[in-house]
C-alpha cells in the first residue's frame, strides 16, 4: 500500500514539475497591485508552506508560535485585526482551530479564506471513534498527506494572484519534491524499529496520520483535542497498557504541558514498571524560528529522529 501511495505521490509531483517547465518565470516583483500578497495562518506549520510555495510574493504573518496549542487557541483582538487587513487567511480546517470558526466564517466574507484540508480526499481521512465522528485534523504528520495540504495553497495562490500562476508551481514542484524525499526518509528510519516495538505513546492523540503511515501502533493520553479533560482512569489504562507491552519510552508534545505524562510516568512505576520519557515531539507547534525545528520539514525529521534513538536504545 506503501508503495501504491509513494508512487501516486511522484506521479503528482511529475505533473506539477512539467507545469513548471512551460512558460518563463515571471517577475517577482510587478504582483497583483504590485504589491506582495498579506498572509496571516493559523499553525506554523501553515505558515511554512506558504512561504514555501509563494517565496518573495508573500509576506507571512502566522498567529500560533512555538508551544502553542491550536486546539485551545483564542484568537486576540490583535489577531482578529491582522486578519481582517490581510489579503488571504490560511488555517487548517477539520476543527483543528476549534475556538476560532465562527471568525474564520465572519473573516470569509472580507478576506480569501483557506483551510488547508479543504482539497484532501476524505477517503484518506480518519474518523476516530473518540472525536464524535469528526475528522482527525493532525494531516501534517503524515507527508503525503501534507503533501496535498501544501497543493491546496498552491491552487489558493494560483487563483488569487494569477499573473504569478508560474511561480507558485515552480515552488510547489520544488518542495514538494524536498517533501517526496522527507517522507521517504520517515520510512526508512520507522523501519529501523522493530515492528512490536513501534508503539508510540504520547500526550494526546495527535499521531494517528504518523501511526497508519508510518507503521506505528498509537496511544494519547488525552483525546484528538487537547481540550477534552484527562482523567485518571485514563491514566490507570495507559499505564496498564504500558506494563503489558513493556513500552519502554514515551514522549512529551512541545505544545501540551508534561505534567500528565509524568503522572502517567509515576502510575507505571507504582505498578513496578520503568518507562522513560524518550524526548519532546513537536506535534501542533514547530519549534523556535531560526533553528531546524522551526520549519515543517526540521520538525518531521527531529520527530522521527527522536522516536527511533528512544526506541531502539532500550529494545537494544
Ligand atoms: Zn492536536
């Protein structure tokens, strides 16, 4: 199935790259008014792709920093007048922003509004039972996935600023072919793992998308949205679990307070199991600008990188 899905992937990439190809390059400097396009997104992780894909023509400002959680965010007074001046708002749909869709509506009479899950089949899309029937939104974790979340803003700028058609599709094509190889490389790290031992335990369940993908089995402390409450049957379960299967490290999220992975930590050691805390992932949030898990790829990549050392040090 893998291999179906990775083939599909350079297919799609071949087809943006060949669109790439035709016509000259525009100036990047005569745009639409002449002027670069005003972005505000939501997730960094948002923010990322459309600097990537709209390079010079785009002056980004995005709303949720490093260690801020989107499940919970409140947009400010500030915010809800950065987006009300842009040219365009970009955010991540499938009530990943679960406190700010109503502004989201108001905003999309004013401003072009895109939600970047919009253009993702909803085939591929998870339904977990936990989160009522609503769909998973943590789609950047796995890349092909992301991938098409990153085609959707190419198609958002295509349309917006026309007369750049063909510098958005050169940049798409190009990241996305970083993203072909960042998805390879998640792969064949995960396959370094044993398959028993790909279990992956985290603060919340933000890993579903990474798990199918990736072939990892997933469990969250606390729910889809970090809004639903931790109790401590939960607690008793996942520490149940842990003991059972011997899970010998779990991780903390830059983005949800460690407080209830240590106490799950203190619950299998009541129960006279060790598990340690392999490292922080950066789940909702990417890292601090300037440092490689400030941009989408560094955090997939310490992500992945920080679960095999964990793993593989203590089956080993
Ligand atoms: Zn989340």
């Amino acid at each position: 199935m893998n291999m179906m899905k990775t083939m599909m992937i350079l297919m799609l990439v071949a087809a943006f790259a060949s669109c790439g190809r035709q016509g000259e390059a525009q100036s990047q400097t005569a745009g639409k008014d002449g002027k670069v396009i005003r972005v505000v997104t939501t997730t960094g992780m948002i923010g990322d792709a459309v600097k990537n894909v709209g390079g010079d023509r785009v002056e980004v400002t995005t709303l949720m920093g490093p260690g801020i959680d989107p499940h919970l965010y409140k947009a400010s007074e500030g915010d809800v007048t950065r987006m009300a001046s842009a040219n365009m708002i970009f955010y991540n749909g499938l009530h990943l922003e679960g406190k700010m869709g109503e502004i989201f509506e108001k905003m999309s009479s004013r401003v072009k509004t895109v939600a970047v899950a919009s253009e993702i089949d909803p085939a591929l899309l998870q339904t977990p039972e936990a989160y009522e029937g609503n769909f998973d939104p943590h789609i950047w974790f796995d890349v092909s996935l992301w991938m098409q979340a990153v085609a959707a803003v190419k198609d958002a700028l295509v349309e917006y600023d026309e007369a750049h058609a063909e510098i958005y599709r050169q940049n798409a094509a190009a990241y996305l072919n970083e993203l072909v190889t960042l998805h390879q490389y998640v792969q064949d790290q995960a396959e370094r793992i044993n398959a028993e031992t790909r279990v992956l335990v985290t603060a919340h369940d933000a890993f579903n998308y990474f798990g199918t993908a990736y072939g990892f089995q997933v469990r969250g402390l606390q729910g889809i949205s970090t809004a639903a409450e931790t109790g401590t049957a939960d607690v008793q379960d996942l520490a149940d679990f842990i003991v059972e299967r011997r899970i010998p490290a779990m991780f903390v999220e830059t983005s949800v307070s460690p407080r209830y992975i240590e106490a799950l930590q203190a619950a299998v050691k009541s129960k006279g199991f060790e598990v340690e805390i392999g490292g922080k992932l950066f789940s909702d949030a990417m890292g601090d600008p300037g440092t490689p898990e400030g941009t989408y790829v560094g955090m997939v990549r310490h992500n992945i990188d920080t679960i095999v050392k964990a793993l593989l040090k203590v089956a080993s």
